[in-house]
C-alpha cells in the first residue's frame, strides 16, 4: 500500500510532487525531481531484523569464499 502523511493520509507520491523542492530539498529535486531510491515505510509493532542486498560483485565474491570453503549451498 501507498505511503500516507498526516491527518489528511496525503499519499506519499502526491505530497512530493505538488512541491519537491520543498519535500526533497532543491538539490535533489532539481537533479532527480522524485526520490532517487526507493523508499519503504514500515510499522513494526516488534523490532525487525535489518535486511540489506549485496552488489554483484560483493555477491559473487561470498559465492565464492563459501564454496572454497566447502559451506552448502543450502546452509
């Protein structure tokens, strides 16, 4: 579901767009003119574990110290 701001449940998206310079910065606004990443909300009643994404090549080179070091594919 859509990120919603405040009282009036603006969406996200809209809040920027009427006016990005004031939501973004102007920096960023004039260079990107939308958030330059995607941006997730989440509400937690429990803390959540942290989850993060390798680059390729970070990924390929941890592909490639487990298998040297003989760790299973499905450990």
């Amino acid at each position: 579901a859509p990120s919603v701001v405040g009282e009036t449940r603006t969406p996200l998206d809209e809040l920027i767009a009427a006016d990005p310079a004031a939501q973004l910065g102007t920096a960023v606004a004039d260079r990107f003119g939308s958030l330059p990443f995607l941006f997730k909300v989440l509400a937690a009643a429990a803390p959540l574990s942290l989850q993060a994404h390798p680059s390729v090549p970070q990924a390929e080179a941890g592909y490639a110290r487990e298998d040297a070091a003989g760790i299973p594919i499905d450990a």
